[in-house]
C-alpha cells in the first residue's frame, strides 16, 4: 500500500483552490473595472493571474524548505 504525503496534498490543494480563485476573480475584475472606466483598458486587473503564479511559487518554495529540513534532521 502507498503511503501517502498529506503535507504535499495540502500544497497541492492550495495551489488548486489559488487557481480556481484566478479563473473566476480574473474576468469579474475585468468587467467591474470596465464598468467603474466607462471604457475598455488594460490595467492592473490583467496582472491578477501573474499575482496567482507568485503566490504558488512561494507555497512550493516554503513546501521545499520544510522537505529540506526535514530530510537534514534525519542526518
């Protein structure tokens, strides 16, 4: 039987959710800024997905260091 890693599940679980959060807030923030405009632009409402990256570049990186430390404690 596999042994499964709950802490990866759990890294993986919120990458999922900080994704899912980026489909539906990135075109509802495009139509609200559209709208509060008056005119269609490109603004910082376009960046949200590059915000969404980062924010899953920085859970991997701290899922990494724990591994890490975990992996020299067994030393």
């Amino acid at each position: 039987m596999r042994k499964i890693n709950k802490k990866k599940l759990i890294v993986r679980i919120l990458e999922l959710l900080v994704i899912i959060a980026t489909i539906i807030l990135t075109p509802m923030a495009i139509k609200y800024a559209t709208a509060v405009r008056g005119y269609e632009a490109v603004g910082g409402e376009y960046l949200i997905p590059l915000l969404a990256l980062c924010i899953i570049l920085i859970i991997e990186t701290i899922y990494e260091v724990t591994e890490d430390e975990k992996i020299d404690r067994k030393k």
